[in-house]
C-alpha cells in the first residue's frame, strides 16, 4: 500500500476515532480536519516517534510496552496541535484521556484496514 493508501487509512481511522471518542472534536470542516491530521500524524509518525521510543526504551521495558500507549497519545496531540495551527483545519482534543482513547482507536481501526487492503 502506498503512501496515498496509507493515508486514507489514516483519515478513517481518525473519522472513527473522532465519531467513538468523546472529547475530539473537528475543527475547520468536517472532511478537511481528519485528512489534515492523518496527513500531519504520518509525517510526526515517520520523523518525530522513532526518537521518542529509543529515548523511553527504559520506561516501556519497566511498563512491559504499555508506555508504547502513551508515546501514541502523544502523537495524536502533536499531530492535532500542527494541523491545527498550520492548515486552521484538524482536531481538537480536550484531555490527555481523550487522546490516550483516540490514539488506541486510531491503532486498531489503522490495522483492520491496513490488513484488509494488502
């Protein structure tokens, strides 16, 4: 699956997790905001998580690889935070709980659709 595959994956997993979660919200138009932050997710995914994860290696060996969990809450914030404040369109998350849910949303509904289409 390409880059393009990817990233419709990623919009409907962020539909979803945006329709499940309470407290995510849409920000700047119902279509633009979940593909601005599946689009800012995969770039914060590729460049920003590989470091977070050598960095937290100790705390998610001791956490038996839930941290894993938190490091992903993480960049859904990040991820939310740029496409709202670069494209004006995206999500707004109230609560580290909201994003903690959202993230694990976004991981499940990412992987039955990833493993359907390849």
């Amino acid at each position: 699956m390409g880059f393009l595959g990817r990233w419709l994956v990623g919009a409907i997993a962020v539909g979803a997790a945006i329709w499940l979660v309470p407290g995510i919200e849409v920000v700047g138009g119902a279509y633009a905001g979940p593909i601005f932050t599946a689009l800012f997710l995969s770039f914060v995914n590729a460049a920003v998580k590989p470091v977070l994860k050598v960095l937290s290696l100790p705390l998610t060996i001791v956490s038996l690889g839930l941290f894993s969990l938190v490091i992903n809450a993480f960049m859904l914030e990040l991820a939310s935070y740029l496409a709202r404040n670069i494209t004006h369109a995206g999500v707004l998350i109230d609560s580290f709980g909201a994003a903690f849910f959202g993230a694990l949303v976004i991981s499940i509904v990412t992987s039955l659709l990833g493993g359907a289409t390849e």
